[in-house]
C-alpha cells in the first residue's frame, strides 16, 4: 500500500527553463574563453552590478573586512572549521599510501597525490553561504591542495564579509569577489588575472551547477549539486512539529527544493500538512520555502519501515533524515543517500552549518553512485609498479606476450618478449 497525500507538480516549463540555463551557461563559457577578463567583467556588471578595480581582495582589503566581523561570528566560524577539520583529517588518516610484493621481486603501490589546484564556489545570492566557505576550503588544504582559488559573489553590491571572513580563515589563498557562470568559467579555464585551476568545488545555483556540467573533463568538478533536497522517514513515534520544520528547513533553499515525507502513519502525515501551511503563514522565508512546498513537496504513506526504506532508497535523496524509534535501523536498510541524519537529536541543518560532515552533497539521483565532497575528492590516488627480479620479469614477459597477441596488440606483445629474452634467454621470432 502506497498513498500519496501530496505529490510533487511537474510541468513542461521545468524542461524549458532547463534548457534555457544550457544554453545562457554555453554561451557565457564561451564568452569567457574568448575575451577573458573583459567578458567576466561584462558578465558580472550585467548580473552582480559589480565592477571594482580587481576581483581580487589583497591582503589588506581581507583584514579590513575580516575586521569588521563581530568576534563572536568570527569565534563560530574557528569552532566550525575546527570540526570540519577534524572529521576530514580523520578521512585523510584513513587513505593510507601501501606498497605490496605480490611475488618475488614484483612490488605494486598506491599512492593518494592532492590535486595541484582548486576553483573553491561559495554561493551568495540570497543568503552569503558562509558555511560553504568550510566545506569546500578547509577540506582541500586538508588533503593537501596547494593553490585554492576561492570565488564569491557580492550580495546586493555588498561585500559578504563574514564569508570573505571564512574564506580568509579556511586557508584560501586567492579569494576573489566574483560569481555566478563567470566565476566558475574563469576559473576553470584562465584569464589575464585568474590562473586556471585543475578541479572546481562547490555549490551554486542552477547557472553554477550547468557550469560545472559543461566544464567537467577540461577540469575536475566535486559532483553535480543541483536544488537541495530533503527526505525524511517518519514512523508513528515521530514529533510532527520537528518534521514539519525540518521539512521546510530545507525548503527555504529555494523555491525548486524537493521536501519529501515518507512515513508509516497517515494521521502523522496530514498532521504534517496542516502545520507546514500554519507555518509558512509568518515565515521570514516563506517566499521560498512555500514554492518549493506547494510545487515539489510529497507526502507518502506506505505500509512499514521497509517499504519506507525501499521506497526513499529510489528517491536517491540529498539528505535523509531519520525519524523513527529505532534510527539506526536505516544504516543498515539503506545505501542511496548523500547524508544520513539519525533520530531527533540530529537534524539536516546541523550538517548544512556546524557538525563537522560536509554539506556538498550529490543532488537529482547522483546519490545512486556517488557520495558527497570529502578529503577524497581532492585526491588523485595513483598506482606505480617495479619489478626487480629478473625471472619474474622474463615470466611475465612470456605472459604478456600470450595475452596481447589474443587481443592483435603486437607492440604490447613484443615489449613482453623483449623482457622474456633479456632476462630469460627466451629467442624472438620476429628479429631477425
């Protein structure tokens, strides 16, 4: 039994307003790549209406605005990198570099080398996306990234001090106050004043995420982010209270953010329903939020917990939320989610801000084969080999040989027979 209380309005101006963003970010990219600088100007007097002397803040432009953060703000954002930090420091321990001898005098290693440089996006809009700023900077200077490029958009003609504030104290070593398409396209390929970077990371909204489509395989991208999604599996035990709000906690996002509700009790569901509307009646962000509720909310109510499991499994959601009397049961019923949230104590929005685990997550099913940015992103792990003992490398020599000529390789074949004669007296047919 599967019931729907409410389900999500789609309609053909999805498709076209998608294609729409293809084809702007298309044309923008290649804008960029021809006139450089000159285009990202033109693009952000044209969308930011900011057009400063740089981009770029200097140093003394950073402790200016650094300066002006209130302490305590400033006080949040070292607890919070600490956190993020940490967690990922612990990701980088568990990637440990291994060298193993196979046979006798073959040794085969692997080895995890940080990319050389990263194009770091931190959102603005609407909100300055401060927390963003940790994920994506903190993370790569814990892998050992050498160069991070950070980008950030004014706000309304302002500058987002407190993000340019986390940037700074992330370890960014460029920090540039620019956004949208522009940015990433700077970044990713080069201009007179931007030096190209090797992998983008980041958020952003639809023109950043279609970017980042569009730019992956020149460079590296984190994963595809699109609009933020929430899920939550509710049992009959669950508050309806917290899982309204932490429904339209992720809603407010914006008004193309996915808020879906799976639960085992349809009175919890209707009960749910009915405070969301009471809630969005006086909410700061209800011009968001109740968009996204009225047009991509759902409300499902199935028969138990592992039809409940089953069914937010296809969903492939961003967040998953937990709300049941036994949470943890999901750790184990579950494998397609960006981020799990367990029990009431934990709540989707600690991920977005200060628990530690990063909050760039894979959006629109990407969570069916990918995970969300970690220190592992921004690794490129590597494998080398060496063979020292002769009669091994004349054995796999023969051994090449055999298998490269069933495939008609008879360069790769011969490369074998040459190791297989030199080291193993073995004739070669084809030298005279």
């Amino acid at each position: 039994m599967t019931k729907y209380l409410k389900s999500a309005q789609k309609t053909a101006a999805d498709g076209e307003r998608a294609q729409n963003v293809r084809n702007t970010v298309h044309h923008i990219i290649a804008d960029v790549r021809q006139r450089g600088d000159l285009a990202v100007r033109e693009y952000s007097e044209q969308f930011d209406k900011w057009s400063p002397a740089s981009f770029e803040l200097g140093d003394d432009q950073i402790a200016d605005i650094v300066a002006t953060v209130p302490e305590q703000v400033l006080a949040d954002i070292r607890m919070v990198q600490d956190r993020v930090r940490a967690f990922a420091q612990h990701q980088r321990n568990s990637l440990a570099d291994f060298e193993i001898e196979t046979e006798p005098g073959v040794f085969l290693g692997q080895k995890s080398i940080p990319v050389s440089s990263v194009g770091a996006y931190v959102p603005g809009g609407r909100y300055p996306l401060v927390a963003s700023a940790h994920m994506t900077v903190v993370t790569a200077k814990v892998a050992g990234v050498e160069r991070v490029t950070a980008c950030t958009p004014p706000i309304r003609g302002e500058i987002p001090a407190a993000t340019v504030a986390a940037l700074h104290l992330a370890g960014a070593d460029e920090i540039f106050l620019l956004g949208g398409t522009q940015a990433i396209a700077a970044m990713a390929v080069g201009t007179e004043t931007i030096e190209k970077v090797d992998m983008l990371a980041g958020p952003g909204n639809a023109y950043v995420a279609e970017g980042k489509r569009q730019l992956f395989g020149e460079v590296g991208i984190d994963l595809f982010a699109g609009p933020t999604e929430v899920l939550i599996v509710a049992d009959e035990y669950a508050d309806p209270l917290v899982v309204a709000v932490d429904l339209l906690s992720q809603a407010e996002h914006g008004p193309d953010s996915p808020a879906v509700l799976i639960t085992t009790s349809e009175a919890l569901g209707q009960s749910v329903i009915a405070l969301i509307e009471k809630l969005l009646s006086d909410m700061p962000t209800a011009d968001f939020a109740g968009p996204a509720w009225h047009n991509h909310g759902e409300v499902v109510v199935v028969e138990n917990l592992d039809a409940a499991y089953i069914l937010a499994d296809s969903y492939a959601s961003e967040h998953v939320q937990i709300l049941t009397r036994n949470p943890r049961e999901a750790l184990d019923k579950m494998r397609n989610y960006g981020a799990l949230f367990l029990g009431e104590g934990t709540c989707v929005s600690y991920g977005d801000k200060v628990i530690g685990t990063n909050h760039t997550l894979p959006t629109g099913g990407a969570a069916n084969y990918t995970g969300g940015l970690w220190v592992g992103k921004y690794l490129k792990t590597v494998t080398y080999q060496e063979v020292t003992d002769p009669a091994a490398s004349a054995a796999l020599g023969e051994l090449c040989g055999r298998a490269a000529r069933v495939e008609s390789f008879e360069g790769h074949a011969r490369s074998g027979d040459i190791r297989a004669h030199k080291f193993g007296g073995v004739a070669l047919s084809w030298i005279n």
